[in-house]
C-alpha cells in the first residue's frame, strides 16, 4: 500500500489549481473564465481522488466540473460574455489589496493550528471515527463508511442538506421565474446579438445524446442504488440524472424537454424528494424509534435490524436524489430560458 | 501484459504529444479542432487499453474491472469526436475562416 497523498501528483496538481485560479481571475471573456474554472474543478476532483476521498471527489466531478459549468454557461448565453470596466481608481485597489491580503494572512495562520494529515491523534480521528469504521458493518452492513455516516450516522445534516438543496430550487424559481400574465416589460430573449450555436441544429449532436442519455440515466441509478458499495449515493446520482437531461434540452430543445416535463411536475418532485427522506424519518417515529433512526423499521423493511437500517440509507438516498434531480433541471431551464420556460440554449 | 501495457500506454502518450504540438502550432481553428479531436480521442482510447491489460492480472474480479473500462472507451469514442463536430460546427457558424497559404 502506497503511502497516500502522493506528493509526486499532488504537488504539480496544486500548482495548476493556484494557476487555474490566477488565469480565471485574469481572462476577461466570462466564456473563457467558465472553461477554466472547469478544469479547475477537474483538478481538485483529481486531488481528492488522490487523498482517498473518493466520494467527494466523484460529487466535485458531477457538480463542480459538470453541471455547474452548465448552469454558468447559460448564464452569460443570456447576458454578455464581455466584463464591464472595473470600477475604481488608485485608492480603491490598494483598499481592496489590502483587504485581500489580511484575510488571506489571517487564513494562512491558521494552518499550524491543524492536525497533520492522517494524525491519528487528531479529535476527528481519535473519537467518532473509529466507532463508524468498526461498527459500520455491524450497524448497517454497509460497506463504504461514507454512506453510513451520510445517511445513517448523520442522517439530520443530510436531511437538512437535501432541503438546502430544495430550498436553492425554489430561491431562484422565485427570482427568475416571469409570470407571463402579469408582466408587462416587453423582454425580448438573450441579449446578446451574436449569432449563437444552436445544437438542436445538428443530427449528429441528436444522434449522439439519443444513445448516450439512456446508459447516462442507468449509470446514475446504479450510482444511487450501489452507494452501498462504491463511491456514490443520491446526491451524485442525482447529478447525472439531472446532467442526462439537460443534455436532452440542449442537444434537442428546451420545448421537448418541457413537453415530458411540465413545470409543476419538476417543483412538485423537487418537493417530494425531501418530504420522502422526512416521512421515512417519521416513520421511525412511529415505529418506536427516534427520528431516521432506521433499525425501528424492520417490520416493514425485508430483514433484521442492520438490514433495515441498510434499506431506510437506500430510501433516503433515493428522496435526495429525486430533489437533486429536478432541481438541477428546474435551475438550469430556469437559468437557460430567462425564466420564460419556453426557449432557451 | 505488462509489457503490452507500458507499450500501449506509451503510444498513447506519444499521441497526446502530437495533439499537444497540433493545438499549438496549427495555423487555425479547424485544423486545432483536428488536431485535438483525433489525437484526444485515439490517445484516451490507447491509455485505457494500456491499462485494461494492466488490471488484468490482478484477481479474479478484474474482468468486472476491464468492462467497465470498456464502456468508457465506447463512451468516449462517441462522446468525444460529437463534441469536436459541435464545437466546429459552432466555429462554422460564428464565422472561423479557414486558413490559406496565399493569404497569410
């Protein structure tokens, strides 16, 4: 067993992530900065993969590097790739280097104060840590510690998580979203006059995605269902979910898209995603347990105790990536369309 | 295997190399794409060949391994030369001239 990180990797990946940064902040085409803030993410997906992170390193894949670039690119389709002039003279750069400079002097100074990496007498790794790796199996038989702690161990921060998530969806339909009866100002589309690519266009493109989206949506849901197992779990199934269909938008039309899902059906999932992860809570309750407390299930669940509580981690699973899934999809028809869900990149 | 592997592998390095050298010297932006469009996808292809045939002396599941390396190179080999037809379809539309020897 290799000695983990691997400085040898590490070290020139952390030299492209600070260069990455530095080029995102000098670019001044926004099409360009999305690009490479991309491969930024790619590169810290590469340097958690290396750390044994492997989880996180997969949902910095799905979210950071891939629907996030999404989300930013159809963003300046419906403004402007072109940065305004910054503002300010003299005075106003050396109060901002000055600012910038203290945080960071401030944030740098804390780094003697961590434990090394992989202390073993490090808080994190002395008290909680080795109950969940000896006892995952026992408790659970789940054998990636990562899910029990996220939907077991933990299961209140994820529940809380999923409606951060929902609430998200629901912040930028309430921003965004037109009501087309009420508004008044006549808003014309994208504003940008160029002459902008429509991928809808091409066959090949149709072609491509028509193959590609049904093993995308069953690769999402062994991510979710085999999270037991191996990397994954709802939130970055969910991602490919929602990623395979905004593929369908773009590469087909935002109107076919909407034609299978209208825009009450995905809220109304977005909803249902939590209020499933919520109810199998409760029903733990009812059962004679605490809240999510999923051992109190087996009298419904197939098997003992510790496969209940193997089954409640797949239920939630499947309420987070439900909410994930159509939010994904509403932010991004909502971010692609101008809030006018009816066409859009 | 082993062998093969490092073989492989190396191929596919040498490749990424010309694409490399491709991206950076061609006069312009279609012949770019084509540098990168071929390269990229033959290089990725031949690395995870290259490192099928080094999984596959460890265990028994490694077949289970090896077709799962085997979508992705199918994935690839269909993703990949669809992203460089949209990107250049998108340079056509947004106006990219093609580069002449007369007129540099």
């Amino acid at each position: 067993m290799p000695s983990l990180p691997i400085w040898q990797f590490d070290v020139p990946l952390l030299i492209l992530v600070v260069l990455f940064a530095v080029v995102a902040l000098s670019i001044r085409n926004l099409m360009g900065t999305a690009i490479v803030f991309g491969a930024y993410s790619f590169m810290m997906c590469l340097i958690w993969a290396g750390m044994g992170a492997v989880d996180v390193a997969f949902t910095e894949a799905a979210v950071g590097a891939g629907v996030s670039t999404v989300f930013i690119v159809s963003t300046i389709y419906n403004t402007s790739a072109t940065m305004p002039p910054r503002p300010g003279g003299l005075p106003f750069k050396l109060f901002i280097g000055v600012v910038v400079t203290l945080t960071g002097v401030f944030l740098l100074s804390a780094i003697p104060d961590f434990p090394k990496w992989g202390e073993p007498n490090s808080p994190a790794n002395a008290t909680v840590a080795p109950y969940y790796i000896s006892n995952t199996i026992a408790d659970a038989h789940v054998p990636n510690i990562v899910t029990t702690v996220l939907a077991d161990y933990r299961g209140f921060d994820t529940l809380l998580e999923t409606t951060v998530v929902f609430i998200a969806c629901i912040a930028i339909y309430s921003i965004l979203r037109v009501d087309e009866a009420r508004s008044k100002t006549e808003d014309s589309g994208p504003v940008d006059a160029e002459p902008h690519y429509d991928p809808s266009d091409s066959l090949i493109v149709r072609q491509a995605s028509r193959f590609m989206v049904p093993f995308m949506q069953l690769f999402a849901l062994y991510v979710i269902a085999h999270g037991h197992y191996s990397p994954g779990g709802g939130f970055q199934g969910g991602v490919i979910l929602g990623a395979s269909l905004i593929l369908v938008a773009i590469s087909f039309d935002l109107k076919f898209l909407l034609a299978q899902w209208r825009e009450k059906q995905i809220m109304l999932m977005v909803a249902w995603g939590v209020f499933l992860y919520a109810v199998v809570g409760l029903g733990c309750v009812f059962m004679g347990g605490n809240y999510l407390d999923y051992g109190f299930l087996n009298p419904v669940l197939p098997g003992e105790q510790d496969m209940a509580r193997s089954h409640g981690i797949l239920l939630v699973e499947i309420g987070v990536g439900i909410t994930v899934m159509f939010s994904m999809i509403g932010i991004h028809i909502n971010l692609a369309s101008n809030g006018h869900f009816d066409r859009g990149l | 295997m082993d062998i093969l592997a490092g073989i492989l592998i190396s191929t596919g390095l040498i490749f990424f190399l010309g694409t490399t050298i491709g991206l950076l010297r061609f006069p312009d932006f279609y012949s770019r794409m084509h540098a990168a469009g071929k390269g990229d996808t033959l290089s990725t292809v031949v690395i995870l060949l290259g490192c099928i045939c080094l999984i596959s002396t460890q265990g028994d599941l490694s077949w289970i391994l090896g077709l799962k390396i085997l979508l992705i190179i199918n994935f690839i080999f269909i993703g990949s030369p669809t992203a460089t037809h949209a990107m250049m379809d998108a340079g056509n539309k947004a106006g990219a001239k093609p580069w002449k020897k007369d007129a540099d």
